[in-house]
C-alpha cells in the first residue's frame, strides 16, 4: 500500500510545482516578438515547409510538414524563435 501513495504524493508535487503541465504558453510581450518573417526563415531552416503561422497561447505556432514531409504543429517562443513543443499528425 506504501506505492500507490508515494505515486499520488509525487504526482501532487508535480502537479503543483507545474511540471506536469501539458500546455505550453509564452509571456513575452508584443514588443519583443520577432518577425513573422523570422518566424518562417527558422522554420525552413530546420527543413520545414509551413502552410500556416498563427497566434496560440502566446506563442508562434507553425502548422506544415517536416523534412520527411510528415505533418507537425510546432509552438515557438516569439521572442527568441526556441521551439517550445512539437506535435506529430499521423
């Protein structure tokens, strides 16, 4: 019995601090956005082709296809252009 309530401990601690969070949301205030263009450039760089760039929590995301042309959803963050999270569509 001492297991499961180690998990649930653990699992409030996460929940708590904010690890666990499953989105992602970016503070960085619009004057210290980069460039739609920006945006793109970093995009094709990493081998991507975008089909969309738009406003999501905050952040840049990008729809389009990898290098591999399989589909993503990518958030960046608009200041610094890092990429935050990838999602992957079958």
């Amino acid at each position: 019995m001492r297991a499961p309530l180690t998990i649930v401990i653990v699992m409030a601690t996460l929940v708590a601090t904010g690890v666990a969070r499953a989105d992602v949301d970016c503070t960085v205030p619009m004057a210290d956005w980069l460039p739609r263009a920006a945006v793109k450039e970093m995009a094709e760089a990493q081998g991507w082709t975008v089909r969309r760039i738009k406003i999501d929590d905050g952040c840049y995301e990008i729809k389009g296809h990898d290098a591999s042309g399989r589909g993503i959803e990518v958030k960046v963050d608009p200041g610094t252009l890092k990429v935050l999270e990838v999602e992957y569509e079958d």
